[in-house]
C-alpha cells in the first residue's frame, strides 16, 4: 500500500514497538503510513508510563516507519462528528483523530483494538489481531 493509503491507531504503533501480534501489518506496507499528531502523543504518553524516558521513546519510535500529520480544524471536525456513531464502542478522542485522518486523505483506517470491528465508520477499518 501507498503512503496515503494507510492511517495508524495509536494501538498499531504501540504494537510495533512492543513486537506485539498484529505488528507484522506493519511490515506488508510498501510505503510509510501516516499517523495523526494526536495518536503520536498517545503513543508518547503511553511508553512514558512504562517508564522510558524521551530519548528512549525517541529511539523506539525510530524503528516504527510513519509520517506524522498534524490534527487540523477539519480533522477536529471530522472526529466530533464520528462521536455519535463510535461512542457505544468506547473509541476515545485519539481513535477518532485516526479515524479523522483517514477519513479526509480516503486511507484505511489499522488499528489493533478490536472495539473498532462493529463501529460504522466513513471509512475502511482493518483490525490487526
């Protein structure tokens, strides 16, 4: 797949990083996928928790080959107008911000969270695991 083919959830990298199942997705992609600003800091303030510090992250997130994309105005649009159809599957603002994303570059949307399965979104979602 191209670049502006495929949109990472904040899970997806998490996954890649951690070499958790569904991470070899990562690895059929032709092009680096894209990822919104939003999910990056997810993923930032996630391995923080686990206790690595920024240079760690930093290093860790370099082996994960993604562009990121900053969360704009109509990407902020886009994800509170998927809160009605995705609140009942629990997706928080960064599951929307990816969904947001790939919405407005008509990518797919990957992630690792199998709450996504059911959600009707405006746009394809592929569930890793």
């Amino acid at each position: 797949m191209k670049v502006a083919d495929v949109v990472l959830d904040a899970s997806v990298v998490l996954a890649a990083v951690f070499k958790e199942p569904g991470y070899e997705a990562l690895l059929e992609l032709e092009e680096r996928p894209l990822v919104s600003t939003v999910n990056l800091a997810e993923v930032r303030a996630r391995l923080s928790d686990r206790g690595l510090d920024r240079p760690a992250i930093d290093t860790a997130l370099g082996f994960v080959k993604m562009t990121a994309v900053d969360f704009t105005v109509d990407h902020a649009t886009l994800s509170a107008d998927l809160r009605p159809t995705t609140r009942s599957a629990g997706l928080s603002l960064g599951d929307r911000a990816c969904l947001a994303l790939a919405q407005k570059r008509g990518a797919i949307a990957l992630t690792a969270d199998r709450a996504w399965a059911g959600i009707d979104a405006p746009v394809e979602v592929r569930v890793v695991r």
